[in-house]
C-alpha cells in the first residue's frame, strides 16, 4: 500500500469457499473400540476461514507489526490479534503479541500462509493453540532454525484475562532444512508460495535483509 521512511504498510487477504456433500444425511462409523457411533452428514456450500493481514514496518526496517483479521464463519468466530518484534539480524529477533506454541510444523511460523485445508486431521488433533506472550526465532546456522515461546495459556481464543490462572505455557522447537533452507518467502509449505526455481526465495530474502 505504501512506503516512506516512516514505515511500511502491505495487505493481503485470502478465502476459501466450499461445498460440501455428505449426504445420505443419517450415517453411522464404528470406531477402534467396535462403538458404533451417529454421524449428521452435511450438503451444502461453507465459507472457510478468511483473512486478512495488515503488516510492515514503523521507523526502522527491524521494527516489523503485522494486525491479523481472522474468522470462521462455520464457528461464528471472529478476532482481532497482532504482533510487534524487533529483528536485530537473521540470528535472533524478539517479538510480543499473539503467536501459536510450537507444537506442530503449522504453528512454526508459517500461519497463516498454507491453505486452509492443508492442516490434516493428525495435526488438528495434536496441535496446540495461540497464546498471548513473548518468543524469539532466528536462523542459528545457514538451514538451521529455532523458536522459543512463553504465552499465558495454550490458547488465548475466547478466553478472558479474568480466567486465566497463574501458570504460563511453553514451548521451544529446532528445525534442520539443508536443501532449500526454507520453505518459502515467508516460512510456509506446500505449493501455496510460488517458487520461480528452487532456493529463489531463499536467496531474496538474503538479498532483503537490513
């Protein structure tokens, strides 16, 4: 949207509907245990979540902000969250606001940039969720990369600062890439981010960086 050299302002946004037929609308599945169980079959069109991201910088290149617009309209959920960080170079850079605990690869950083129906069943199921706090990320080494996080709760969605307790949650992952060194320009994976040839974002990060 804009640049000067008081800062920077981009906007992206992205949807998904779909349509959805489960029909016959009364089924049952039997589960490991041999329990039959009832399942309400869907027909009908969905709209995904949707999203949209304000982010740049403000006075310095290093004083990156991102504003982040989400919803799920199947859920009736709709927030309003963001993040400000200091990137003192690719090795380390600290950050405060809302980020998920590194419990999975889609929480490593790359959301929200894979598509909506890439996180498969086994990664809903394992992984945690967005907490409100602090955490640092860098590059230690050309390919390998760290993430250490401290938030007041496995999930702040939905819940209120008068029902947490006193207990923060943590999480710390490290991750080896030695091909390309990265999944994309910004972290993701799949075939969501276009690649001109192997290693091309790679390089343009590198050639961007302050």
């Amino acid at each position: 949207m804009g640049r000067n050299s008081a800062g920077e302002l981009s906007i992206s946004a992205y949807a998904l509907v779909r349509y959805i037929n489960q029909m016959p609308g009364e089924q049952t599945f039997t589960d490991h245990l041999g329990n039959e169980h009832p399942i309400d079959g869907r027909n009908g069109h969905l709209p995904a979540p949707g999203h949209d991201l304000l982010q740049g910088w403000l006075g310095s290149p290093k004083l990156v902000y991102n504003i982040f617009v989400w919803t799920v309209n199947t859920t009736d959920q709709k927030n309003i969250f963001g993040s400000m960080g200091y990137q003192f170079s690719r090795k380390f850079s600290i950050y405060g606001g809302l980020n998920g605990n590194p419990g999975t690869r889609s929480l490593q950083g790359s959301h929200p940039f894979w598509l909506g129906h890439d996180r498969v069943m086994a990664d809903e199921f394992f992984r945690p969720f967005f907490g409100s706090g602090i955490w640092a990320q860098g590059e230690l080494t050309p390919g390998i990369w760290y993430n250490v996080v401290l938030t007041n709760n496995n999930s702040s969605l939905g819940v209120k600062s008068s029902q947490l307790d006193r207990t923060l949650s943590s999480g710390a992952s490290m991750w080896w890439m030695p091909t390309t060194k990265e999944f994309g320009p910004r972290g993701a994976y799949g075939d969501y981010e276009m690649h001109e040839k192997v290693g091309h974002a790679l390089r343009r990060l590198h050639d961007a960086e302050p």
